[in-house]
C-alpha cells in the first residue's frame, strides 16, 4: 500500500506550496481549475490506488510504500 507524504526537500516543498496557494489551492502545474485539479489532484490520487511510486506532477508529494 502507497501513501502520500511531502517531497522531502523543504525548498522544493515550500516552493511548490506557495505556488498551490498563489493559484487558490489548485496545482499551479494543470491548465485548468476544477475540482480534479485542486492539490491533492486526482491524477495523483489514481496513482495511489494504482500503486504508482513516485511524485505529484508538481512535485510537492511522493507516493511511497508504507
């Protein structure tokens, strides 16, 4: 089982969050704003279910076994 947990670099992180709040908590990365694009995005979370290692497409979060 995958969880989600935050990029462990505190630059890349912080970055990143400020960028989700400058764009009203939705990933600064996708072109458009709906409820599929607010940060945790969906495309992540299926990546959860689906068992997909690896990072958010902004790289804020990492899915990792635990």
């Amino acid at each position: 089982m995958l969880k989600a947990i935050r990029n462990p670099d505190p630059k890349k992180y912080e970055e990143v969050t400020e960028s989700v709040k400058k764009n009203e908590g939705y990933c600064p990365c996708m072109v458009f704003k709906n409820e599929d694009t607010k940060c945790m995005c969906k495309e992540f979370r299926d990546a959860l279910l689906a068992e997909k290692e690896g990072e958010c497409r902004c790289g804020r979060f990492l899915a990792v076994k635990g």
